[in-house]
C-alpha cells in the first residue's frame, strides 16, 4: 500500500516544519513525515528549509550564522497569515531542533524523513550529528535520510552502513535500478515531473517498472496526480495536503 508522508508536516494548512504541523499531519493519519535540517553556528541541528530564516519566520540571517538560541527568538509562525487556517496562536511556534521533532514523535510509529540540506552549504559534521540525535531520540522507528547532495548520502553511510539513503532528484537518470543497487540507496526521491504523466511505454523508457516499491514522488497535491500515483503502487506520496492523500486512498481500498 502506498504511504503517504506530509511534507514538511502539513504544509498546505499549517507553518511549515513546525511542532504544529508535524502534530497536525499525525493527527490526519500520515505514515511519515518529511523535514529538513540544517546546522547552526553553534553546532545545533534545527528543522527549517531555507538556509535563512527570511521567509519562513519573522527574522533574518543565515542558519550557519546564528546560534540555537538566537534563532529560537523568532516566530515561524506568524509569516503564514495566507493559509485560510491561519490562528494568533500560530506567532508562538519556534524553530524546532531536531531533537524536539524526535521527542514530539516519541509515542508514534511514524516514518521520518529526514532531508539534509546539504548542497548549498556543506555544513562539515552533519551526518555524525543527526545519527547521534536519530539514535538517541530515534526510538527505533524507520528513518530516511535524503538530500540532492550525493556525497551527504554516502558520508551518511560511512557513519551508519544500516542508513537507509534516498536520492533525492529533480531529472531522470539513466538505468534507475543500477543506481539503487550501485549506491545502495533504499529508495530514489523523485520530483513528480519526471513521473507524471506518463505512459506505460514511458515508465519502460525510463527504466521505472519494477521500481515503483523504491520511490517516493514529491510534492503531490493535485488530486488526480495522487489517484495516478496510487494506481501505479509507488512506496509514498509526498503531499503538502495529507489529509486530502489519505481519503483518497481510503477511498480507492473501498473500491478494489
């Protein structure tokens, strides 16, 4: 059955890669969670997409420049008053670190995806750093670890030959399969473009069929897209709205 991860929690409803989101995507049953990290000036690992804080919180700077407790002074919340949901109480959410996330999850079976944003700064150390919080605070749930910076991913092996590694790519790659086997990927990370639409004889082109158990397609929200991916039987659905993803696929279990 194809899982369906939030992305970045629920992105659609609520502030991105917040303890908000992320309890708010849980609660609409989603089997995993994407969200991004970074490190900070101080060595601290915190879940934010940008390598700024400019469009996501009320504050400006780079992450690698501030320290945990600087960036913790900011709201990433009350730069999301678009989103219809949106609510006061929303100015109140910090940028969490990745430790807060883990112990947020702590009483759930749910899949994390960590992406390490890794391609534009290379943040030395990285890997070593989200292993130690995963281990600790992991409680033993599956983890995968993605980033469109392939040396991130095989360092990330080095310090854990057990890591379960996904590619993350925006293009098609030649020979898909040599790849997962080659780089011992669990899984490739697939932009939705390079999948949708497609034909049978395109997936054939492309290498896909027999692959679809190893890649998850992101950022999935139009309907129709979701039912396609469905059908085709991908490992996961990476939506902004999981809610939406999930009734969807209720649906389609009412009707095989």
């Amino acid at each position: 059955m194809t899982k369906i991860y939030g992305h970045r929690g629920a992105k659609g409803s609520y502030p991105e890669n917040t303890l908000l989101s992320f309890k708010k995507a849980i609660g609409q049953g989603v089997d995993g969670l994407e969200l991004d990290v970074h490190l900070t000036k101080d060595g601290e690992v915190v879940v934010i997409h940008d390598e700024t804080l400019d469009r996501t919180t009320n504050g400006t700077g780079w992450i690698k420049d501030l320290t945990l407790e600087e960036i913790k002074q900011v709201s990433a919340g009350s730069s999301f008053t678009h989103i219809p949901e949106y609510d006061e109480a929303w100015d109140l959410e910090r940028v969490p670190a990745l430790q807060e996330v883990l112990e947020l999850l702590a009483p759930y079976p749910t899949e994390l995806n960590i992406e390490l944003k890794t391609y534009v700064f290379a943040y030395k150390g990285i890997e070593e750093k989200v292993q130690s919080i995963v281990e600790q605070y992991g409680n033993g749930r599956k983890v995968v670890y993605s980033s469109f910076h392939l040396p991130s991913l095989l360092r990330m092996k080095k310090v854990n030959p057990g890591a379960n590694i996904a590619w993350l790519l925006n293009q098609e790659i030649s020979f898909p399969a040599d790849h997962i086997e080659t780089l011992g990927l669990e899984a490739l990370h697939l932009n939705k473009n390079i999948v949708l639409p497609r034909t049978e004889a395109a997936y054939r082109i492309m290498n896909l069929i027999g692959l679809y158990e190893n890649i998850r397609v992101w950022t999935v929200n139009d309907p129709d897209q979701i039912r396609q991916l469905l059908d085709l039987q991908v490992n996961a659905i990476i939506t902004d709205f999981p809610e939406t993803a999930i009734a969807l696929r209720d649906r389609k279990k009412t009707l095989v």
